[in-house]
C-alpha cells in the first residue's frame, strides 16, 4: 500500500451526514432569533425610535 492510498471503510459517512445536517439546522435557528430584542421593541435593530 503506497502512502496516497487511505483505507475508508472504518468512516461512517452516513453519521458525519446527519451530525453536519443537524449543525446546519441549528445554525439556521439561531439566525432566526431576533438579534436586538422583541420584534414590536421601539428600539429593535439598535436605532432607537424618538
């Protein structure tokens, strides 16, 4: 066996997938989530309104 060949048979691909799919859904969670408080906050976004 030369040094470029590798032996994959001992990776589970298959829970890799799911582990970046769930790391994928929770980012995307996360970036629902208001950043600066309530939607209906005077002051959401950061500017506040006067």
């Amino acid at each position: 066996m030369s040094d470029l060949e590798f032996d994959l048979d001992h990776l589970d691909f298959d829970q890799a997938e799911q582990n970046v799919e769930q790391q994928q859904l929770a980012q995307l969670e996360r970036a629902a989530e208001p950043q600066f408080g309530d939607d209906d906050d005077e002051c959401s976004g950061g500017a506040c309104k006067i």
